[in-house]
C-alpha cells in the first residue's frame, strides 16, 4: 500500500504526463517514510514517451547499491508495476549501457572533471533525482557539479528528510526568502511528517 506522499507524487507524474507544466518536484519527508520508491514512481515518464533515462544522485555509497536492488525487488516490481532497471555507475562513459538509468553519488560528480555523465545529458532526455539533496551547499562543489546536470535535465527531483543544513548555510537548487524556501508554479512541494508517518507506520 502507497504512503501518502507517494500518492502524491504518483498523482503530481501524472499531472505531469496530461500537461501540468511542473518539471521540478520537492519532497520533504520525514526519515524512515519511504523516500526509495519515488524514482520507479517517476520512471512513468520514461514509459509515457516524455523522458529517456533516470539519474539518481546519493550521499552514500551504501545508498547507491540499494537503489540499484530496490529497481530491481519483487516487491517494488508488484507494487509498482515497473519493469525499470538501473545500473551503479562512477563516471562511466556508458552510464546506463543499455538500461533505463544509473545511479551515482555526488563524491563521484565532484571530481567528474571529464564531465562523463552531462556529455550523456547532451544525448538523453533524463529524469535527476537528487537524494537527500541538503547535503548540496550553495555555490560548493557538489553544486558546481550538478549544476549543468540540473539545468540539462527535463525534470528534476529532490528528495530529503530536512530542510535545512546544520550549518544554517542555503541548500543549492532552493529560491530563499526571508530566509525560506520559496516554490514557483512549475514546482511541486511534497511534505509528508513524522506525526503523518506513525498515523501509517511507516
């Protein structure tokens, strides 16, 4: 069974595939609610014709092995439907080799200086996915590194269990004001919290 915010977002992709205009989602959910089924949710948009590929970026080495096998776990396949794999790659000149994404981490992008993988932007429509993405500091290295991918990508989205950094610098990809996130029209803000979460045991 869905959690809420993944209602959400499934019910935003297909807002998305019927026209909506929103290219950018955000979602803040609270550690442990099920952030890992959102990248299959958004490979929706490969089948409806509307993206080539999936990028998803991730703190942790750890992470990248995991999201590689949830692509693949009977139990996102049947809960899903998705019949979508992705590769683990560090600045592979082939990311995906054939499959419908790769997964990196933002260690690899900052001393990507070749540029592998936004040479693969210029030649696919991809989807980024940017995990736990208040670790990208304004104007620091991983931002520098991203920030072409951002600007190539068709939709991006960002994931993360808070909103703010420990410290208390801006988080890369965020418009401020008065010192807090602002969204346009073209994004989508998700919040799904801990009080929601334990209502689902999550």
């Amino acid at each position: 069974m869905l959690r809420k915010h993944q209602i959400e977002f499934s019910e935003t992709i297909d807002g998305i595939i019927d026209g909506s205009g929103v290219t950018q989602i955000v979602l803040h959910v609270t550690p442990g609610g099920g952030k890992s089924a959102i990248p299959m949710i958004a490979g929706r948009l490969i089948y409806a014709g509307m993206a080539d590929a999936i990028c998803w970026v991730v703190p942790r080495k750890s992470l990248q092995d995991q999201g590689e096998r949830n692509f693949i776990d009977p139990f996102f396949r049947d809960l899903l439907g998705h019949r979508l794999t992705i590769r683990t790659s560090t600045n592979d000149s082939n990311p995906c080799r054939g499959l419908d994404g790769a997964i990196t981490t933002y260690q690899a992008l900052g001393i990507d200086n070749k540029k592998t993988l936004e040479r693969d932007f210029n030649r696919k429509r991809y989807i980024l996915i940017l995990d736990e993405f208040h670790h990208i500091e304004d104007l620091g290295t991983w931002h520098k590194a991203l920030a072409p991918l951002v600007e190539k990508s068709d939709f991006v989205i960002m994931m993360t269990g808070t909103m703010s950094r420990g410290d208390k610098s801006d988080i890369a990809f965020l418009e401020y004001r008065d010192g807090r996130p602002v969204f346009g029209p073209e994004t989508k803000y998700i919040q799904y919290g801990r009080t929601m979460a334990l209502q689902e045991k999550a």
